[in-house]
C-alpha cells in the first residue's frame, strides 16, 4: 500500500468548493513563502466547477493575483476556439480575477493547431515559455499546486495507460490518444512530479476501481494515476461515489 492523503467530501459539488477554498489558501501561503505563486490547473467536469468556485469564493478577494502564474497539464490540440480547449472553459475563472490583479500575460495556454503545424511544435514552445519562468539552472518553475483530474482508465493529463511512454521528460506530443481528440499536448510524469503539491481531483461512481487500483500499488504503465506524487504532499480530493471501493 503507499502513502495517501484523502480527502472525501460528500459529493461533486462540495468537492469544488472544497478544492477551492484549499487553493486560495495554499497560492496565499506560497506568494508569503516565495513573493509568487505557480499553479497547474486541470480540466474535466470537476477540475472546471473547482475553478468556476474559486471565481465565485469570496475569501480569492484576498490573493494578489498579479503574483500568480497559471498553467495547465495537458490541453487538446485543435482550434484555439474549440470548446474542447481547458484554457476556454477555465475562462470564466481569468475574467473574474482580472479585477484582483490577474494579468493575463501569466495565463499560460498550450498551443493551438492555429498557432502551430503540429503537437511537437507547441510542446516545444510550451518547453521554451517554462523554461523562460524557471529559475537559473532549471527547466521549469516549481510549481506550488498541481492540479489533475483522473479517467475512468486511471489516466492523468493527456498520460494513458499503456500508451504514453512515462519516462519522458518535459513536455510531450501525444498522438492516436485512446480519448478524443487524437493530437494532445501534456505534461510528462517526470515534470508533474516535481511539483510541491499534487492534487488529484475525482468525482463520481465511474472513477471508483481507477481510484482503488491507484491506491493498491504503483504501476506507471498500466495505472498512470499511481505513480503521481508531490515533494512534500499528494493529495487525494474526492467525492463519497469515487471513494466506495477503498
């Protein structure tokens, strides 16, 4: 068995707003820490309502957020108008945080098929824009929160089992990926887990044998969601019909 930190919260929607109160304090305590805050934002249904609660939350008017650099995990690799794209369904959260501080320059969207030929062409220039937030000697910032939701197939950013090869480092194409759309960009496992924090946010009855089998043991390959971790927590966020097999 490894080490876990779970949280259950009754259902979905308390989750969100569970997920949201907890980051507001967690980039509060990294910008009096360190003068900045780095944060990795997620997709899917409950990763979105997490940052749609953050907009709504009255305790964000206390964040400068012109010291937070937001990121995302993976992102498709289509049109930028596509609804399929994070960054546009998390815009809501950007547009409320305009007004405490929030410039738009440190939103930090992967590359659409717009901008570039191909996946390897915008993880490449995703590679360059961390690169360029890093401190000396490194490749990228570490980032304070990073936030992933998980698949009914145990998969975490655009890494699926028995797919994508998880040694790699940096920022990957990821191509024929088992979920539409085919073309990808991502996060690597190596890079995900230098984060201070990893937070894995899971909702639903549908998540439930992914969630166990994530927490039994480690196995990269077949369950991508185990081997997750962060340098000083991971944490589990889920609901009670995530949490009925563990």
């Amino acid at each position: 068995m490894i080490a876990r930190n779970i949280v259950i919260h009754p259902d979905a929607a308390a989750t969100a707003q569970a997920i949201a109160a907890r980051l507001i304090t967690a980039i509060s305590d990294a910008i009096a820490a360190r003068g900045v805050a780095h944060v990795v934002l997620t997709g899917g249904s409950l990763g979105i309502n997490s940052l749609l609660a953050l907009a709504r939350n009255p305790a964000r008017v206390a964040v400068d957020f012109s010291l937070v650099h937001f990121w995302f995990g993976d992102e498709r690799f289509v049109a930028a108008d596509s609804p399929d794209r994070n960054v546009g369904q998390a815009e809501p959260l950007f547009a409320a945080l305009e007004a405490l501080g929030l410039d738009r320059a440190t939103v930090h969207a992967m590359g659409s098929s717009d901008e570039f030929d191909d996946a390897e062409s915008a993880a490449a220039a995703y590679a360059e824009t961390l690169a360029a937030e890093a401190p000396e000697g490194a490749s990228a910032p570490q980032f304070d929160v990073l936030m992933l939701g998980m698949g009914p197939d145990s998969h975490v950013a655009s890494l699926f089992p028995n797919h994508t090869r998880l040694e790699q480092a940096g920022v990957l194409a990821v191509h024929d990926s088992p979920k539409p759309p085919a073309d990808r960009v991502s996060l690597s496992m190596p890079l995900i887990n230098t984060a201070r924090e990893v937070w894995l946010l899971v909702a639903g009855a549908e998540k439930a044998p992914a969630l166990a089998a994530a927490q039994h043991e480690v196995n990269e390959v077949a369950v991508p969601a185990s081997a997750v971790r962060g340098t000083e927590a991971t944490r589990w966020l889920i609901d009670r019909s995530a949490a009925t097999l563990l």
